[in-house]
C-alpha cells in the first residue's frame, strides 16, 4: 500500500544553525521578545509503496543515513501515514531516526 | 612522461578553466572530465575544482555522489593516487566518503570572499611538494558552507593521522580547531576549502596557490 512519508531535516544537537540564530535575534525587532531555541530544516515529502509502516519507516530511515540527511551534521525525523486513501484504517506513526 | 590531472566538471561547477589555467602555469597539461562519464582518461591525479555542482541541491555535493565519474574517482583513490577537491569539491569529496567530517554552514552566516592567512599543519599527504609544517600561505577563500565540523573520535584521529593539512590563522568561518584543509589516513586524497587556483599571479595578490597544486603534481607519479 501507499504511505505518505515527512521526512524533518534539522542540524544535530549542538551543530551550529546561523539561520535559526540570526531569524530568532531579528524576531524582537516585530515584538516577538519571547521566541527562543529558532531551529531551521528542511522538509522532504513523498509517497512509498510498502507492505506495511514499519516497513516504509525501515526504508525511509535508510534513504535518510544513505542520501537525505548528512549524518555527521543533521538528524531527520520521519513521519509515516498511509496515503489519503487509506488513512482511516491507519494512525500515523513517528520514529526519530539519529545517524 | 608529462603528469597529466583530470579536472572534473558536474553540471554547476564553475572552476574548472581557472584550474586549468593553474595547471598550465606550472606546465601541467590537464584534461576535463564530465561528470556523467565513468572514466578518468588514464589521468595521473584528479582535482576535483569549485562551484555548485548540480545546484548544491539537497546539500552541496550531495547529488554529486552518484555522477558515473565518481565510482572511478574512488578506484583511483583506493589506488592511493591523488585527488585533491577544493572548495566545492571538498564538499564533494566528504559526502563520498572519500574524506572524514562535513562542511556546514559558516558562522554568522556570512558568505566569506576574501584572502585568507593558512598555516601548514602537515606536510605528510600528496601535495606537500615543497612546504613545510609552519610556512603560511596567502589563498582566497569563497564559500557559505566551509565551516567544517567532525565529531571528536574523528577529530582525534585527525590529530592522531596527522590530516589536518592547513589552518586557518584567523578562523573565518567557524571551522572546527581552525580546519581549512585535511586529508584522508592515507594522505592521497586532499579536500581544502580555499581556492589555490585563485592565488597563482602576484598581479591577483598571491602566487602561494601554485606551491599547492605544484606539490600535488610533484606526488602524481606519471603513466609509463
């Protein structure tokens, strides 16, 4: 069946984000004094063909240490849901995938 | 025989004819090389020059990868020949796995173009040609990501392999321990993040750039 599938690219824990920092010190300037711990990513979405979630989560995970995220600088988090179609019968299921 | 180096074009590089006009003013006569064909030309030492290649989609160097040249571009590696990847091909040549540790985004996030202060930290790798541990180099720099980073067992066995090649005397970037330049365990293959071939006529500030790609030639044992 089909699954939709996010993959959330962030840098690792204590890799430098100069993007977060410099959004979060230009966010009091609109009056947003509050806001702290900015982190930018990326997110990646498509669709896989899998027997089951854990499957596609297996297979995903594999693309993301192989191609999707550099290891070394960035963690990914994968989302898991069963494409529109099917998403009554199916919860969404999430792991966290750390290279 | 001539050494002859293979300067490797993806889609997006862009320093590939300054590389070549490098070459040519130590008389070294190189050959382009396209990504999307899986031969070398029977080159003595591959550089693998700056730019974006394919758009620095996904991450830089991350497509790059899997062009059909780069499965030769490890062969010759494995063979202990020299490569050298600069700027961009750095980039390149961490995500191949062909050098340790990444290359993030700099600092302050700043893009950074300007001539730089480099020290050599070893000399013990295929482009030490005539340098020594300590001499300092004047070579221009030009990049968003060349901050680079490793995890500390990696870091350590850099310190351990003698790797790291060149630092920077005033970090412009970030980099982690002042990292500008390192090489693999086996010394053979180089990634540096300033541009030698930028620094070859004192009419462009420096001609340090060509004591770099000299040595790399100078270890490149010519085709019988």
């Amino acid at each position: 069946m089909k699954w939709s599938v996010l993959v959330e690219v962030s840098p690792r824990a204590g890799i430098s984000d100069p993007e977060g920092a410099t959004v979060e010190r230009s966010l009091p300037a609109l009056g947003f004094e509050s806001v702290s711990g900015v982190r930018i990513g990326k997110a990646i979405r498509f669709e896989v063909d899998a027997p089951d979630a854990t499957a596609a989560e297996s297979m995903v995970s594999d693309m993301c240490d192989r191609f999707l995220t550099n290891p070394v600088i960035e963690d990914a988090r994968i989302t898991v849901e069963a494409s529109t179609v099917e998403a009554s019968t199916v919860e969404a299921s999430t792991v966290e995938a750390v290279g | 025989m001539n050494v002859r180096v293979g300067v490797v074009q993806f889609p997006g590089t862009n320093c590939e004819f300054d590389t070549a006009d490098a070459l040519r003013l130590i008389g070294v006569e190189s050959v382009q090389l396209w990504h999307g064909e899986a031969t070398l030309s029977g080159v003595d030492a591959v550089i693998v020059p700056g730019g974006f290649a394919h758009g620095d989609y996904l991450r830089p160097g991350a497509i790059a990868r899997f062009s059909p040249v780069m499965g030769e571009i490890q062969r010759h590696a494995a063979e202990g020949r020299p490569v050298l990847g600069i700027c961009n091909g750095f980039q390149v040549l961490t995500e191949a796995g062909l050098l340790p540790g990444a290359l993030q985004k700099n600092a302050g996030l700043k893009f950074v173009c300007q001539p730089v202060e480099l020290e050599v930290a070893s000399v013990g790798h295929s482009f030490g040609g005539s340098m020594a541990v300590g001499d300092r180099l004047m070579i221009p720099i030009n990049h968003f990501e060349g901050n680079y980073v490793c995890d500390e067992r990696t870091l350590a066995e850099l310190h351990e392999h003698d790797q790291v090649v060149l630092r920077y005397v005033d970090n412009p970037n970030g980099s982690l321990d002042n990292i500008a330049a390192v090489s693999n365990k086996a010394g053979n293959v180089v990634g540096m993040m300033p541009h030698p071939e930028r620094a070859t006529s004192l009419l462009l500030g420096s001609v340090d750039g060509l004591a770099v790609l000299g040595g790399l030639v100078d270890s490149a044992p010519a085709s019988v």
